[in-house]
C-alpha cells in the first residue's frame, strides 16, 4: 500500500491488537473519519507478535473474548479452555472481516512520531512508512507489553546461530529437532516455550535469573457441556466480570476465609484442593491475605515449593526453581504446561545466571562467568520495556515541544491511565496508572475505549477543541496507584510493573492494583463531578 499524505482525520488510533479493533468498531458510531496505523502484516496484537511455540493465553478464552455483540460471543467457537495463539490470531481475523474493519486499517506502518500542533490543536503523525497525517484525536492502543527487551551482551551480532525473541517470532516453523538450544527468561512466556522445545531440542539449557511462581494450567479441550453453560449465561457471567477487581469470572465466588482460620493441615487440605482444581488463577483466591499479608502469603508460597520439590526429581533443580527472594504473586503469576517436569528429562538443563551471570553472546553460543555454552538457537524469552516502552519508542512530543521521554524521565505520570499532562487530546489505552495487565485485558481494553468514545463525544458535541489535564492531577493519581500498590505485597518484587526489569528505568509502579471495579467507578467519579481533573477549551 501507499503511504498517506496530507490527510486529515479526526481519529489516528494506533495498534490493531484488540483494543485498538474494537476503537475502530466504536468510533464507526460517532462518522469519524479514522484511520489506524498498525505495525504489522495483520491483526491481533500481542497475539500476532507472539506467535512462539507453546503461546497461550492464561485466562479462559470464553471470558478472554470480546462481550459486544451477543452474535460473536453465541457463534465463535473456542477449541481449548485456554487458547493457543493461532486460535487467538485466528479470533482476531474473524472480529475484523466480520465487523469490516480492516478498510480502516493501514498494515505494516509504525508509528515513529507524533507532535501536537498546540496552535491548531492537532496531532502531526508519522510513521516509518512514509505516511504523514494529522488527526484531532489518537487512541494509542499500542499494546502494554509490546517493547522487546533484549539485554545487550556483548558479541550478540557475531553469534553465527539464529536467535530470536520471543515476541518478534517468525511465521515459519523455527526446527529444533537435534539441536542446542540456549533459552533466556523464566516469565509466562519462557515457562511455556521450554516443554514444548525440549519436545524435540537434542540439548535445551534454560538460563534463569529469577524463578518464578506457576501453577497448572491443565488446559483440555472445550467441553461442550462447559461451553454452553458460559453461552446460556454470557450476559450476567460479564456483568459480573465488570464486578471483579481482576475483570475475571470466578466459578467459586470470592471466599473471605481468613488463613488463620485454620490449622497446618486444613490449610493444606485446602490448598491442595485448589491446586488438583482446573480452576488456574482460582488458586490464589483460597485465603483472602494472599496477597496482603506477608505471614499468609510465606505460608502459599511455601506450599507452591513444595509443590516444585515433588515435582523436580532432582533436589538441587529443584531448590533453584523455588522463588524465595519476593512473595508468592508478586511478579506476574505463570500458568504452564508441564514446566517444571521439563526439568526430569535428560536433554534439559537449568543454568542459574544469578550466581554466574551471562557476559557475552560469542559466534558459537553463549558464556556465563564460569562457563562456555555451545548453542545453535538462542530464544530470549526476556520481557519487555512494559508498560511505557509503545509510547516512549514512538518519539512524542506535546505542548512546547515536550518529549514525553523527558516528561517520564522519573517514572511515568498519568491521569487516570489515560491522559498526560501537556499531550492534549492523546488517549491511552492500557497505559501506565490503568488497570492493564492486572485486569483481563479485553474486557478492561473495551471499557477503557468506551470511556474515551464517550469522552470524545463529549467534546464533539460541545464544540471542545482540546482536553488535557494537569501535573497537579497527574500527582494525585499517582498517589492513589502508590497507595494502593503499598497496600498490597506487589512492590517487594523486582518485577516489570516495577520496571525493574530493564537497566535504569526508574522505580515506579505503573499498574493501578485498586482493582478494575474500583477503576471503573474512580473514572465515572471524575466525569460526573464536572469533568473534574481534565482541562476542556475550546
Ligand atoms: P517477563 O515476565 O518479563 O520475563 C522475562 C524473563 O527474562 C525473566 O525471567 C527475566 O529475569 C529474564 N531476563 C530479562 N533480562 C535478562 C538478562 N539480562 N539476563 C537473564 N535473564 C533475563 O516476560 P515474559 O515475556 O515472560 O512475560 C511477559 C508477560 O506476558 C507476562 O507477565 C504475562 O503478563 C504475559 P528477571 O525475573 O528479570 O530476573
């Protein structure tokens, strides 16, 4: 396609992923003239983009789909509890032929620059196309975990192997079968790549710097049965889900049964219940301190290890495996396949590189401290620049040509996750101060873009030419995120939501843990005190 040039639109949203399709559906309502710049060949987001072997979603794909239309959620079909990545692809390109989306949508273009004509009240976007747009309004849908970190050792280009990251993994089938494979991070997505490459791998050696919690997934096949109960009660199922603090339908309502309730053994019994379960992250609501209480969660912790120890054959694996430096839950729970008894087979090995770290890529494969590894296939399964990295790659510039890198350079500000102080009429979708990933990201992606159609209608409909907000607004949602993440056990890891993840980027926590119920009600609060905290003019 060729790029666009000198066109004027009154809404750039950017990112096709799923929150971005359903803004181009909604803003069908208001005739706005739109156009959305997505950064690859076709739809899906962070399921296009993480198309590694063993991806899958960790909520249950009957409530990790979109409510809108009653038609799409009563005629799609998913094949597994929780979907791989090609049935998630393939939802996607369903939603955008189904809704006709795709016209809109302007492929393999990424946004490389956006800067607010103050005078105009007008964004100017670029994008690494060539095209050249201005739009009253961007709905920036780019994703909360979509910036690749990939650490920087050194001799990284001399590795004559291939290596890839997780996150920008080829369409064609990458083959393992007899070869080494080097495998760096232990997050969801390391936890779920290693069963599957250690299937076929000769010599698979996972390099783990910090364990991390997983439970079972036991993800099977849709039962028929199961499907049609969540079809017969789709609509009171999600209005519950806008109830729930993590935007998730839970089987068993929420139990308030306090730990200390009961004694060594009941707890165990308990907890063993729940993990023999196919509840997956039901496990952590068995005791209502889990996540608040540090005596509560050692205790789940401690059961989770244990867990590890029956499973690892071999002790010394095994203790490597149990996390022991942060509570249980406070960096991202994983959901696997049979991770840990990955670790019994005879052609994997676990590295530890917290005590003999990683110091160079060389042509052959990789050296720690004390050892030289022989590598054919390098996966780094390392994260990402999460939560801020799609907005500070995309070199933005608000009133008086201020870098939104600058802006950010203590940790990032925002109101309410969608507004920052001095880049006007610029709505996030999922950005840092939002729910995000601690809320199931459909469901709160379709409200949050909701909320900002309503708020542009708002200003359509009253001739408003521009919104922003203040530093001073800007503080006191951050006070409120750090005051209820201090609530919490969520800040004692070094976790991405911390940023902690990538060198130098400062500490701050960027999710807003109040729960996606409490979220919405802050957000309806502010409109319906007067727009208060946001700055309308005309
Ligand atoms: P994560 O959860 O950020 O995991 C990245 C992993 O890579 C983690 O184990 C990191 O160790 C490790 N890592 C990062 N940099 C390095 C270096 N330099 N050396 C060694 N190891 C390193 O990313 P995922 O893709 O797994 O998951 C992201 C989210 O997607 C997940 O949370 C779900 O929400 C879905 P660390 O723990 O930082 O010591």
């Amino acid at each position: 396609a060729r790029p666009i040039t000198g066109a004027e639109y009154d809404v750039v949203v950017i990112g096709a992923g799923f929150s971005g399709l359903y803004a181009l559906y909604r803003l069908r309502d208001l005739n706005a003239k739109v156009v959305c710049f997505e950064a690859g060949d076709g739809v899906g987001g962070t399921w296009y983009w993480n198309r590694y072997p063993g991806a899958r979603v960790d909520i249950e794909s009957m409530q990790y789909s979109y409510s809108f239309d009653e038609d799409l959620q009563q005629e799609w079909r998913w094949p597994e509890h929780y979907s791989p990545q090609p049935d998630l692809e393939a939802y996607a390109n369903h939603v955008a032929d189904r809704f006709d989306l795709r016209e809109r949508i302007e492929f393999s273009a990424r946004v490389n620059r956006l800067r607010f004509d103050e005078a105009a009240n007008r964004w100017h976007v670029r994008t690494d196309r060539g095209d050249q747009v201005v739009a009253k309004y961007v709905i920036a849908a780019a994703g909360s975990l979509n910036a690749e970190n990939i650490p920087q050792f050194p001799g990284l280009d001399s590795f004559q192997g291939q290596w890839y990251h997780t996150a920008n993994w080829p369409r064609e089938e990458v083959d393992f079968t007899g070869k080494r494979v080097g495998l760096i991070g232990t997050g969801s997505t390391g936890i779920q790549i290693a069963p599957v490459v250690a299937e076929t791998a000769g010599h698979l050696h996972v390099f783990q710097r910090t364990p991390n919690f997983s439970l079972p997934s036991k993800n099977r096949p849709l039962e028929p049965e199961y499907e049609r109960e969540w079809k017969a009660n789709y609509t009171e199922r999600r209005a519950a889900i806008s109830q729930d603090p993590g935007a998730v339908y839970w089987a068993n309502p929420a139990d308030r049964r306090s730990i200390f309730e009961f004694t060594p053994q009941e707890r165990e019994q308990i907890l063993n219940e729940a993990w023999a379960s196919k509840g997956g992250f039901e496990f952590v609501r068995c005791f209502r301190e889990t996540m608040v209480n540090p005596e509560a969660n050692e205790i789940v912790a401690e059961f989770v290890r244990n867990k590890i120890r029956q499973t690892v054959k071999d002790q010394a694996v095994a203790e490597l495996l149990c996390p022991k430096t942060y509570p249980f839950g406070t960096k991202r729970l994983c959901l696997d396949s049979g991770y840990y008894e990955t670790f019994n087979r005879e052609n994997v090995t676990l590295v530890d590189v917290r005590s003999d770290p990683i110091t160079e890529v060389t042509p052959t494969g990789l050296k720690t401290t004390a050892t030289a590894y022989d590598l054919d296939i390098i996966i780094f399964a390392t994260g990402f620049d999460a939560m801020t990295g799609a907005m500070t790659r995309m070199n933005v510039t608000g009133v008086g040509g201020m870098d939104l890198r600058d802006k950010w350079a203590n940790g990032p500000t925002s109101y309410l996750g969608y507004f920052v102080a001095g880049f006007p009429n610029l709505f996030m979708i999922h950005g840092p101060g939002s729910p995000s990933v601690l809320a199931q990201m459909i469901t709160s992606g379709e409200w949050q873009v909701d909320w900002v159609v309503k708020f542009v209608e708002h200003m359509e409909e009253n001739g408003y030419g521009r919104v922003d907000t203040t530093s001073e607004w800007e503080e006191n949602w951050s006070a409120e995120v750090n005051m209820v993440a201090d609530y919490t056990l969520y800040k004692k890891a070094d976790s991405w939501y911390l940023g902690a993840n990538i060198p130098g980027k400062p500490r701050v926590f960027m999710v807003y843990v109040g729960g996606f119920d409490r979220y919405i009600q802050r957000c309806n609060e502010q409109v319906e005190a007067g727009y208060e905290g946001f700055v309308l003019s005309r």
